[in-house]
C-alpha cells in the first residue's frame, strides 16, 4: 500500500498513477511562532534529481527536513508514494566531530531503523553496510575516527549512512558545501550513479552547478516557491538576481 501524511493527524492513499514520489500541495510548516514554508505545491518525480535552490534563509533545510519527517506541516498535503520511509542525509556541521564514531558505527546506524537501537545488526544487516561503504570507496576508513576524515571522507560516509537505510527516496541537506572541486564532483557522479539505480534524489545546494545538472528544481525565496521546472526554464540569469536580490 501507498501511504500518505496530510496535514496532522490525517492518513491516505496516494493516487497510483506513478507520476509522484512526493507530492504536496499548499504546504505550510514551520518552528513554534515562527512560520517558515508558506503555500507550497509541487511533485517529486520519481528516478529523478531535484534541486531545492534559493538563498539562506529561503526554507530549502526546512523543506528538506519535512520531507524527511522531522518536522511536521501545519496545513496544506503532503503525499509520499513508495513503500519506504526516505533516507536523510544532513549536513556535515549537524554531526559533531567530538563523537567518538568510526566510519564503520556512523554508516551503522543507517540500520538502526530497520534493527531498532538495542539489537544486534543480523548478517544482512552487516552485508547491507559493506555494500555501502563499498559503494562511497571508504571500506579502507571503516575503523578511522569521524572527526579524523577529509570534509569529502566525511560526506561520503553520512551518505553510505543514508544508503544503508534502503531507501529509494534519498534526501540531502548541502552534500558538496565546504568541499573542494574533486570532492563536489565525486559527489556529483555518485547521485547521478543512484538515480541511475532507482533512487529519486533531492538535495539542498547553494551550487549552481550541481543545480543545473539536477532533472528538475525548485526555487525558494523566503519561504515561498518562486519557480520550478527544468534548470534551463528555472535558473535564468534574470531570475536568480531577483531572487538573490535584498528584500
């Protein structure tokens, strides 16, 4: 069964017509006292790249962190097709680097929803954890520190995290902020590797770039949808200076 999540308290269907992965419509949500997504409709197409673009401040982590049920709507629809929950991948500044984790524990915990805390990963569960360290290239960094990696090592191993969840939703707050050139574009290459394989990617990114090498984006200004569609229609010169111009 396709489930959905409405606005509080409310459960359905998602029609099944294959068209949405996600879809939402007049979409609000915010922080207690403080709204921050206002009127949002939209679908996520699945087996695609979106990109939530706009300046700081716009909603595009809020977004994110509803779509991956951190944080709940206050009104409006949101529909979630498929029949696993999404596999959120933050930023790297969300993961202390005082936590004494190894690279092997952090890609660990991606299992923890299928396993629960207390229990012990079963053989799958380590098959599935290997399968994803190999993927991302840091099987050699299984028993290295978090705190110990390259801003690139650390990225990899929160998205062998989010891999390890076995989702076919992935959703990525900022993955190549803070990395170098090689670093964004091994990044880059492994989304679109994914998307190949049959996950429907959305990330968060202040990079054009990866941006405008996305199927689809959507174009966010204090809290509002001011744009979606292909990034040829979407990320006009015209349109990013009025979006990044001051309020």
């Amino acid at each position: 069964m396709k489930t959905m999540f409405t606005t509080p308290g409310s459960l359905s269907k998602i029609a099944e017509d294959g068209e949405a992965r996600v879809r939402f419509t007049g979409l609000c949500a915010g922080y207690p006292g403080r709204p921050v997504l206002h009127q949002l409709t939209a679908d996520i197409v699945p087996l695609t790249m979106t990109a939530l673009v706009g300046p700081n401040g716009s909603g595009k982590s809020t977004l994110l962190a509803v779509l991956a049920r951190v944080i709940g709507v206050t009104s409006g629809e949101l529909r979630f097709g498929g029949h696993k929950a999404p596999a959120f991948v933050p930023q790297r500044g969300a993961v202390g680097d005082a936590l004494p984790l190894t690279v092997r524990q952090t890609v660990e915990m991606g299992r923890w929803g299928e396993r629960g805390l207390w229990h012990r990963l079963t053989r799958r569960d380590r098959a599935t954890v290997e399968a994803a360290m190999e993927r991302l290239h840091i099987t050699d960094l299984a028993g290295r520190q978090l705190g110990e990696l390259s801003g690139g090592q650390r990225q990899r191993a929160l998205i062998a995290q989010g891999l390890a969840q076995e989702s076919d939703l992935l959703l990525l707050d900022e993955p190549t902020t803070g990395l170098d050139p090689e670093a964004r574009e091994r990044i880059a290459v492994l989304l679109t590797e994914l998307v190949a394989d049959g996950v429907t990617v959305v990330q968060a990114t202040h990079d054009l770039k990866a941006a405008r090498s996305a199927d689809s984006c959507l174009l966010l200004r204090d809290g509002k949808l001011v744009g979606q569609g292909p990034p040829k229609r979407v990320l006009t010169t015209e349109t990013l200076a009025q979006v990044w111009q001051p309020a």
